[in-house]
C-alpha cells in the first residue's frame, strides 16, 4: 500500500460520537414524541441556516479526521518504510494550501513579501525592495495584470459554485422546502466556488511568521474547535447526569455527598484548576517519549486530555440543574404511584425520570459547545491549552499577539481566526436558541394542533 490508515485517540472518539449521533437519530425517528421537537427545529429558518453553517464545519473536521501515512520511496527489494509525518483527507485535497509555504508575512492577496530585503539588480547595485512570492501570483507575469486576474477567478469560480449551489438546491428540495435554507445554499455555494479558485494561486488570506497559509491554518483548526465542543460531552454528560439523577431521587446523604462534591470544585477558579491539570499531564508526556512514534500522536494525546480535563471541570453546572429538575420529577404523581406498586428505584429512574430531564441535557450541551469553543483559545493563548505544533484558533491567536505589535502591522492571522471562531460559535448559538425553544414545555405549541 502506498499509505497505511492511522487512528488517533481523538479520532477514535470523534467515530464513537458520531455512531452515537447516528444511533440517537434512528431511535429518535421511531418515536413520535421524541421526534416532534426536532420538527418545530425543523420549521425554524434560523435553525436550518444555521444547521447549514455548522454541517459546512463539520464536512471539513471530519475529513481532517480521516489520517493516514504516506510511503517514503524505496529502491527495489527493500522493506517498505512509511513517512512520521501524519496527514488528513483534508490535506491531500487541500495540498498546494499546505505545501506551498512562502519565506516569512506576506499581506492577502500580495504579490511580494510584507517587508523589504536588500539584494542586488541587474548592474550588481545594493537595494532594499519587496522580494517577489515563490507561489502567491507566481503565474502573473506583470503585477499590474493581478487585480483584472482576480476579478476573472472570482467571477468564473462564483459561477462554477452558483452551478454547483443550484444542483445542490434541486436535491435539497425532496428533504427541505424552507426558502431561506434554498436560499442560503445559492449564496454560500459562489462563495465557496470563488475562495477555492482564488486560493490555488493566490494567498486569500495572506501568510504567516514562516510562509504557512492562514486559510490553511484557519480551516485545519476547525477540527481541533470541534473535539474540544464535542468529544469534552463524552466525559460531561455520564458525570452530570448520573450524578445529579442520583442526587434528587435518592436525596439524603447521596445529595448531601453529591453537593458538596460539585460545591467544592466550582469554588476552585477553573482556570487555575486546569492549568494545574494540563502541566501535570505535559511533565508526564514529556518524560514518556517512547508512547509516542509520531509528534501528531503526542500532541494528539495532549488534546484528549484537555478534553477530559475540561469535562470534569465544567460537569457541574448541569449537574445542578438536573438534581433540580429530578427534585420536582420526583413529587409527581406518576412516580409516587410506581414506587407504590414496589416499582425499583433503577426502573423508575430509567423509564421515569430519565426521558424527562433529557430535553434539558440536550439544551444544556448544545448551548455550552460555544463555550468551549472560546475556552480552547482562552486557554491556548495563556499556553496551557493543545500542543504547540497543533494548529487551532487558540495557538492562532497566541502566534498574533507579537505580530500585532510589530511596524507595519501583521493584521490578517488574527482577523482570519476570529472571524471563523465568530461564524462557528454565531452558529452554534443560533441553532442552540431553536433547540431550547424547541424543547421548552413552557412555550405555546399551537402549531402542533392539528
């Protein structure tokens, strides 16, 4: 084979997410009143867009799931060796964004590095100018030819994702009617279609310190926004739903020991509790180098461990409002009446109790994904967050901060990750508002009556 497949940790619980998703979905589809809220999410034209938006961001998270390494050339007879390095589907399909790496800044769209060097004309005469990109415009024979090339790029790339956005739209038809969903797909798809043809030539974004692409660095931290979002549930949800179910059925010393637990850690500033977390974890990997056999495994591993740290840090606020609401459950009429008739306590809380409290669950993590989100960059830019050599919007923004500094500013790798951190969180929440509205027992449902 010319490349073998490799699995990451974090790969492995992104497939072990999403055969959940996918197993949820086809529970939830064989029953009726677990499916009738997500049709009023269904009926809201914010929630579809935004729904669009995020499905865009998790195309591209989930081929940069997708790993493998490439074989190294070998002669003849010999044993195949393959390459350290650890690439994605998004890589390969992506590849002159990664590969064609510049000397050092270069402004979007720009022709010739950010700053001047000295170097010599044709009469052997010492001068300081903009040295020309090796790839950014390489195709342009005169500079002054780039504005009209540009204009022509967006303009054919606009009409091949117009094409494409229109043959997307004739099929969306048969599972959405919703005009605004219809429409957005016509607008993205020019867009798509205009960035992906501009950007094989040229630096939409510009570069950064040591040439690497800002779109390139922009896309691939989607992935690394998403785990932290997502994969950091796997370890909030048992916790907080099992330990606040127990708390307000059982009551009691089991709530006694429960609240004082969650009391205790949400006095600690939860700042300083994972960075205390993440350095003792980074001297533990530090003097464990034969774990890893690739620098991506290592800083991989460091990833899941922030995750994990991050749900056992953040567990307690859904913590609460579960034991709350199972407070309630628990004085209504139904459940009294079963633990009448000797019903055991497992039974009630699993055909009872828990079906009842999911809806604020779902609520709950929907609407802490952004949170998240913006805790890996928090937690990045004061260096207690992923790996250095892990691409993210943190490890962006902390690359930035000197860059802002400097004379002639190097604006564009700060701007790049905050305007995709704020398409993505301003997605999440949008969706994250129709699925508690959805969800809301307290809401009038007219629309529902037949």
């Amino acid at each position: 084979m010319s490349f073998i497949p490799v699995i990451l940790w974090s790969d492995a619980l992104v497939f072990l997410l999403l055969a959940a998703s996918i197993a949820s979905a086809w529970y939830i589809r064989q029953r009726e009143h677990l499916l009738l809220p997500w049709r009023r999410v269904g009926q809201s034209s914010v929630a579809m867009v935004s729904l669009l938006v995020l499905s865009l961001f998790l195309v591209v998270g989930l081929l940069d799931t997708l790993h493998f390494r490439t074989a190294l050339p070998q002669a003849n007879g010999e044993a195949k060796v393959y390459s350290p390095e650890v690439l994605s589907v998004f890589d390969k399909l992506v590849e002159p964004l990664r590969t064609h790496n510049e000397k050092t800044y270069s402004a979007p769209f720009a022709l010739t590095l950010y700053a001047r060097e000295t170097g010599t004309d044709a009469q052997g005469n010492i001068v300081r100018e903009y040295p020309r990109l090796q790839y950014g415009g390489a195709h342009l024979a005169d500079e002054s030819l780039r504005d009209v090339d540009i204009a022509r790029r967006t303009l054919l790339g606009a009409l091949a994702g117009l094409l494409g956005g229109a043959t997307l739209v004739l099929l969306a038809k048969r599972w959405t009617g919703r005009r605004a969903v219809l429409v957005s797909l016509l607008l993205i798809a020019p867009f798509i279609g205009a960035l992906a043809n501009l950007a094989a030539v040229y630096h939409v974004l510009g570069t950064d310190k040591v040439g690497q692409d800002v779109l390139y660095l922009s896309l691939k931290s989607i992935r690394t926004g998403l785990i932290i979002g997502t994969v950091t549930t796997l370890v909030t949800l048992p916790l907080a739903l099992f330990l606040g179910v127990a708390a307000g059925y059982f009551r009691g010393w089991v709530d006694d020991v429960i609240q004082y637990i969650y009391t205790v850690l949400s006095s600690i500033p939860s700042v300083l509790l994972i960075a205390a977390a993440v350095l003792m974890m980074q001297v533990t990997i530090d003097t464990h180098p034969e774990w890893f056999t690739t620098t991506a495994a290592r800083a991989d591993l460091r990833l899941v461990f922030l995750c994990l740290i991050l749900g056992m840090t953040s567990w307690t606020g859904l913590c609460r409002l579960l034991r709350g609401e199972t407070l309630k459950l628990r004085e209504m009429e139904y459940i009294q009446a079963a633990q009448s008739f000797g019903v055991s306590s497992l039974r009630i809380l699993a055909r009872h109790i828990m079906p009842n409290v999911m809806h604020i669950v779902l609520i709950s993590l929907v609407m802490d994904f952004s949170a998240l989100v913006l805790a890996e960059a928090v937690l990045s830019y004061v260096g207690v967050g992923v790996d250095p050599t892990m691409i993210s919007f943190g490890t962006m923004i902390n690359a930035a901060r000197l860059e802002m500094g400097r004379e002639p500013m190097v604006w564009w790798a700060l701007t790049s990750a905050f305007c995709f951190m704020l398409v993505l969180v301003l997605a999440a929440n949008l969706f994250a508002d129709a699925v508690r509205d959805a969800f809301d027992p307290r809401l009038s449902r007219t629309e529902d009556k037949p």
